[in-house]
C-alpha cells in the first residue's frame, strides 16, 4: 500500500517564503532610443542595506555617465 504523502501546510510554505534569502538585484539600462538620440541612463541596484545599495547604484551611474556624458554639458546633481 502506498504511503499518503504529506503537503506543507499554508503557515509552513508562509514561514518558507519569510525566511528565504534572495539575491539583491541590479538592473541597468543604457538607451539611446528618444527623440534626440541622447544616452540616457538607469541604474537600479536592490539589496537589504539601502545605503549600500544606493552608493553601489551611484558609483555604477558615475562610471556610466562619464562613458556616456550628456551633450548639453549638464552633470549629475
């Protein structure tokens, strides 16, 4: 005879999905499709520590923009 085989229960698959640790996540895009034909650039950087996120997201925008500066002159700030 077959063992009936157990499911986690709902409060099992909540206290799985609470405790799981997930990857931070950057996400970068670099776009010339506008109007102008300008580069514009995004960066976004995710990770529990929002502070080291944001300095790992501004050093990244840094590098990017000085490859790609603005036409205009404008800087960042």
């Amino acid at each position: 005879m077959a063992e009936k085989r157990q499911h986690p229960t709902l409060s099992d698959v909540a206290l799985a999905l609470a405790t799981q640790h997930s990857q931070p996540n950057s996400t970068v895009k670099i776009s010339d499709d506008n109007t102008k034909g300008t580069v514009q650039i995004a960066v976004t950087v995710t990770g529990p520590d929002a502070k080291a996120a944001a300095d790992q997201a501004d050093k990244l925008y840094a590098v990017l923009r000085a490859k790609y500066p603005r036409e205009n002159g404008a800087t960042n700030g």
